[in-house]
C-alpha cells in the first residue's frame, strides 16, 4: 500500500521560499505519475504541478509557471516542490498525490492516493 507524507510547510512572507517534500512509501515499478494539489479555505483542491517520476517530464499549473518546481530523489522515494516568489494568493493546504492514471495531470480524479497535507501559508 502506498503511503505519502508530507513536510515543509510553514508561514513565509511574500516573495520568500519554501521547499515541499513528500515521503513515499509502498511503491511498485508503475507508480510513476505524481504530482502536488493545493486547496485554499472555501475553494475546490486543484492541480498545482505533476510529473512523471522516471522520465522527470513535467507540467504546471499556469499560476506557478517560473516560480515553483517539482522534483523527485528517487533513492529517497521523495518527491519535492521547490516554491520560489511566493505569493498570497499561494497560501492553501498541500497535498502530495501519487497512483496518477495519466502522468502530467492536474485532475483530482486522475489520482487515487493521497497524503494527509502540509499547510502553507503568505502574508503580505
């Protein structure tokens, strides 16, 4: 069974960094597709970035394109999302998503697996 834990979330002023990681246990050979949602009080949880964890091919949800980067340290079964230029608008909880049906998505309902979220938070 494949389990995910996140880390690394924090309250940070604008335009500061953090660096999100999401510990992966479980996985077999054709887990392949990951990727980090984010849900804001009041609204839907939605795709922030995604990648395939073999070939490190990517996509990004137009808002963070330039500012945030997702990666994985496969011998560590890790993924990460290094968050640059943060924003308030970026304050939500995070959630690392594993088990994807299709690589590089940003759909909720293409991903079965789920951590427990990070919060992230940006003041003005």
């Amino acid at each position: 069974q494949v389990q995910l834990v996140e880390s690394g979330g924090d309250s940070v002023q604008a335009g500061g960094s953090l660096r999100l990681s999401c510990a992966a246990s479980g996985f077999t050979e054709n887990d392949v597709c990951m990727a980090w949602f984010r849900q804001a009080p009041g609204k839907e949880r939605e795709g922030v970035a995604a990648m395939h964890i073999r070939l490190g091919v990517s996509n990004y949800r137009a808002s963070v394109k330039g500012r945030f980067t997702i990666s994985q340290d496969n011998a560590k079964n890790t993924l990460y999302l290094q968050m640059n230029s943060l924003k308030p608008e970026d304050t939500a909880m995070y959630y690392c998503a594993a088990r994807g049906s299709l690589c590089g998505s940003l759909q909720e309902s293409d991903y079965n697996t789920w951590g427990q979220g990070t919060q992230v938070t940006v003041s003005s």
